[in-house]
C-alpha cells in the first residue's frame, strides 16, 4: 500500500476502541456486547455496561489514549441510560461532571469525566453544569490516619455554595469501581442545593 494512504487511514479512520475494527470508535458489535446495568440504592447508578470486555478497553483508551471522538461515542451510551430514565418518568435539570483535580487533567492534556458529560448533555438536551471541583488528586486512603481519611472522603469535591439549587441533577464518570468518588461527588452536589442526585457511567465494576 502507498505509505501515504497508509498514513492517512492511521491518522484519519476510527478504529473500535473495543475490537480495533476500522470504521467507528465504538462499533456495533461491542455495543452489543454491552448490557446496561442499574443499580437503585441511595444513589441511582446507571451504566452502560460492566466493566469488563471492550467496554473496559475503549475505557482505557479514553482515559489513556486521548481520543476526543471516543467520549462523543461512549458518551451517546451513556445519554442512552438517561433517555431511558426520562422515558421512565425520571426528571432530570443539568449534567454534572465528576471532575478530575485539575493537576491530574492538565497533566493529560484533558478531563475524561468532563468531555463524557459535555457529550451527554448535548444527546441528552440538558443543561451542562459543570460545578463540581476536586480538591483532591485521589492520595491513597491507606496514608491517611482514620480522622483524616474521613475528612478525605467528604472533602474530595467542593461546589459553590448553592451553585445546584433546588436542581435534579446527573452526575457523569468514566468508570464506577467501589462507588465512593459518585457518593463523595453525589454529597457535594447535594451540599451545593442539589435537590436529587443520580449517578451515570459508562462501566460499572461488578
Ligand atoms: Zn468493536
């Protein structure tokens, strides 16, 4: 093959982050490979799918891999388990990421969190409220002697006073592995006037 059309489909075609096949970030096949997953505790969580298979792997790829056209992929399934809340009755006001520290997402050069939420928003038609911040890059717990380590945990996310009142709110991430970050996350936004909280990602550890 010519060494320049080479090139160019390198750079140009979208391969699956799941299976490598040409054509889309995320083809169909591994779509459907993806069973939704719903969990109804005292946070909502929604998921695309477990984390597992090429869920995991385009998962990867968006957090490691920087490929801006991934998250408009993985994010449209995402907005999927939101349409189908709305269609269920749920009421929902603004998207809400669950940010990165701002030294973690300089450090990749983007917030996977917050493209995943701006792609929801917009499939979804809801507002994008981008309030939460983290004031914490994520140091492991086990450093941490009981007294800090609880103040981590309600510590890790802060919103302005306010900043979410009276708002349904849907807060976004990649991945939920033990669920203490959405709680942690779901509990700022709740301290900044959230009125309700549910929680969307795109895999779900099990
Ligand atoms: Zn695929």
């Amino acid at each position: 093959m010519d060494l320049a059309l080479a090139v160019r489909d390198v750079l140009l075609v979208p391969r699956c982050a799941g299976c490598g096949e040409p054509g889309s970030w995320f083809c169909f096949a591994c779509r459907d490979q993806c069973e939704p997953v719903a969990h109804d505790g005292r946070l909502a969580l929604r998921a695309a799918g477990p984390h597992a298979g090429p869920l995991r792997a385009a998962v990867r790829r968006l957090k490691y891999g920087g490929e801006p056209g991934l998250a408009e992929e993985l994010g449209a399934l995402v907005a999927l388990e939101v349409a189908r809340d709305l269609a269920g009755g749920v009421t929902l006001d603004a998207i809400v990421p669950v940010p990165l520290h701002r030294l973690r997402a300089a450090a990749r050069g983007y917030d996977q969190a917050a493209l995943l939420a701006r792609a929801v928003a917009l499939r979804a038609g809801l507002p994008l409220r981008a309030t939460l911040h983290r004031i914490r890059g994520g140091r492991p717990q086990v450093e941490l002697d009981r007294a800090a380590r609880a103040a981590n945990i309600r510590g890790a996310f802060v919103a302005e006073a306010g900043a979410l009142r009276g708002l349904r709110v849907a807060i976004v991430d990649d991945v939920a592995t033990t669920g203490a970050t959405l709680k942690d996350a779901a509990a700022a936004a709740r301290a900044a006037g959230a009125r309700a909280v549910r929680a969307y990602v795109v895999a779900v550890e099990e």
